[in-house]
C-alpha cells in the first residue's frame, strides 16, 4: 500500500477510535526517518491502549513499538510511517508540531 493511502488509513482508525488532534505531518522531502509522521491524542491510558490495538488489527504489517500507555507515548514504526500516540499532557511536553514545523500539515 501506497505511503499516502496508509497514513489516510490510519488516521480514519484513529478517528473511529475517537482519538483527538490527529494530525499527519509529510517529512518526506526534509527527512529520510519516513514519508509520514502521525500524531493523535487519547484522552487517557486507556484509550491510549485501545488506539494502539485498533491501528495494529487493522493495519495488520510488520510494526516495530516503542513505550507504554503508561509513560503516555506510544510510537509505532510502519518503515515510511510513524505513528505517534500520545496523552494530551506528552503531546505537550514533547511537542513534535513545532519540533517538525517544516512539514507539510496533512489533517483530517
């Protein structure tokens, strides 16, 4: 599947999935880490859980995982997408949107 195709496909599970401030970021003409970085939020750790589930059924390719609902950030590694899900207060904290503000903004 397309790198595009994916990253819209993710975000629409995330979105049945009620997540918030979902948001794809295309690095791909200023980085060689990926074609995609998906940010979405989850209101708490357990529907940070049912976020990263949802998108793993789904997707259903090869995924690397780093961090735990617990410590608030959960990155899963599709090769050319990255999927960022995070509580609110670590999407703050780490604040990718304006670490990555060079990217072209792809939202739903």
């Amino acid at each position: 599947m397309e790198s595009e195709a994916l990253a819209k496909k993710i975000m629409t599970i995330l979105e049945e999935k009620k997540a918030t401030d979902i948001l794809a970021l295309d690095i791909s003409e200023i980085s060689t880490l990926a074609d995609y970085f998906i940010l979405a939020s989850a209101e708490n750790v357990r529907q940070l859980d049912a976020l990263e589930d949802a998108v793993e059924e789904d997707v259903r390719l090869e995924v690397n995982k780093e961090g735990e609902s617990s410590s608030g950030w959960i990155l899963m590694d599709y090769r050319d997408i990255v999927v960022h899900l995070f509580t609110k207060e670590q999407r703050a904290f780490y604040d990718l949107e304006k670490i990555w503000s060079d990217a072209k903004r792809m939202e739903m």
